[in-house]
C-alpha cells in the first residue's frame, strides 16, 4: 500500500439524492459532448447509471444531433454467457443507452460474452483502443469489494483489457442472482486503460456503499483496492448521493440543506 502522490486531489461531489447525483453527471457527460462531439464513453451496466441513461435519452428526444458521433465502448462483461443473455451487460447497455440513443454498431464496441477464445477477444478490444482511444469518459461504478470495471482486488492488477478471475462478492452480483450456471470469468478493460481516459466519472449511491466510499477517501494506492487509482487520475471525479457518503462528509461545514457539496480531498489531509 502506497500513499497518494504528494498534493494529489480527488474531486467528491456529493447530492442531496440519487436523482441529483445522475443529473449532474449527465451535466458533465453534455458539456464534454458539447466540446467534443465523437467522444468515446465506457460505458458501465447495473443498476447505479440507469438513471443518468434514462437522462441522456431524454436528452437525445430533444437534442438527437448532439449524440450523432458519439462512440460507446463497453468497459467489462461476464464471460461464458450466451449471447443476447438477459444477465449480460451488453444486453443492460442495450435496453438502457445503445438503443435509446441510436448507437448503431459502427459506434460501438463491446466484448463478446461467448467468444471461443477469451484471450483473442480482450486483444481485440486492446488493439481497439490502441487505435481508437483514449477513452473520453470513463464512466465506473464502486463495488463493495473495491472493485472497478472488474478489476478485482489481487496482488497485481492487468493495465489492459483482460481475462479477470472474479471474486464470490462479484459472482453474487444481483444480475446473476438467479442463474444456475454462473460466469466463468469475466473480460474487462484495464487500469491502465481507466487511467489513460481523459474523464473518470465514479458514480456511488445507497447505504451499502458508505463503508466503501469511505475507504477510497484514505489516500492510499493499493491493488488490493482498485478503487483507490483514481487517485493517479488528474481529472476524476466521485459523485454519490447523500445515502452513500460517510457521516463526516455529512457533518463538514455548510453541507447541511445545500443540493450538492463538492469537496477537494488531498493526500495532504492523512
């Protein structure tokens, strides 16, 4: 475990509720749009963007031509599913982003759960970003874990994109709470990947997640903790509702009653 660069800041921006939390990442993903129009967004499933998807759709009834360019990338997916698989991200993706927004294949890349060869298939999205990157807007969720992307905590983490063996806390995931036959593996982009984006936006809501949050606010780096990267990133940004911030967030000076608070950690503050 390693302490955060000297001066390193991490942007906390918390809301007042879950809705607030993902309209003002939708602010943040229109503005970028707005400065760069064929943007790449790594998009994450679940159920903690849903609400910042169902925002962009009403964005894009409104402003179609604003999302004209756009390019998705999908950042992980549960390896060994059949395609078209109600539990697979990409079929998340679909309902709730690519096909409200009209992304057609040529401005979307994902892995493809069932590939016969789950090396080959990461390589492929490795040489993609390799051409086509970076990512614009890294858009990751916290797992309880620490997790991002599925990036598990280990002893060593993969920079690119990857064959990842899951932790019991991933496989127990509510998406797959129901299947017989659970993932084998996931495939995920890298750290080094996530690093490398011009935007990270970590999106966090709900009491399960206090305790976890409250963990990436030490700045200590550490694999064991994948969360804990965005510390290296110049432009990250933890965005959480009221529900999911620690009790000292709560309690700094002139939270109280205000829509969204943005506070600046430093490692400076141990």
């Amino acid at each position: 475990m390693k302490p955060a660069r000297d001066g390193s800041v991490l942007m906390l921006e918390v809301a007042e509720t879950y809705e607030a939390m993902s309209r003002r990442a939708e602010q943040l993903i229109v503005a970028d749009l707005k400065r760069r129009p064929a943007l790449i967004l790594c998009a994450s499933a679940g159920g903690t963007p849903t609400r910042l998807y169902e925002l962009l759709a009403a964005r894009y009834r409104r402003q179609p031509r604003l999302f004209g360019k756009m390019r998705v990338l999908q950042i992980d997916e549960w390896g060994g599913l059949p395609p078209g698989h109600p539990a697979s991200c990409e079929e998340d993706l679909r309902l709730k982003l690519l096909e409200p927004l009209e992304i057609n294949k040529n401005r979307y890349v994902g892995f493809r759960s069932a590939a016969m060869d789950p090396e080959a298939e990461c390589g492929r999205i490795a040489k993609w970003l390799v051409n086509h990157g970076p990512i614009d807007i890294c858009l990751l969720g916290l797992g309880l874990n620490g997790h991002v992307a599925m990036n598990e905590p280990a002893k060593a983490l993969a920079a690119h994109a990857h064959v990842a063996k899951l932790a019991t806390s991933s496989l127990n995931h509510a998406t797959l709470k129901d299947l017989v036959s659970k993932p084998r593996y996931g495939l995920t982009i890298g750290l080094g990947d996530i690093l490398c984006s011009r935007r990270i936006l970590l999106l966090v809501n709900g009491p399960r997640k206090r305790a976890t949050l409250e963990r990436l606010m030490m700045p200590e780096v550490t694999t064991r903790f994948p969360a804990s990267f965005v510390w290296l990133h110049p432009q990250a940004a933890v965005l959480c509702d009221r529900a999911a911030a620690p009790d000292h967030v709560l309690r700094a000076p002139g939270f109280g009653g205000v829509s969204l608070k943005r506070l600046h950690l430093s490692s400076n503050e141990k």
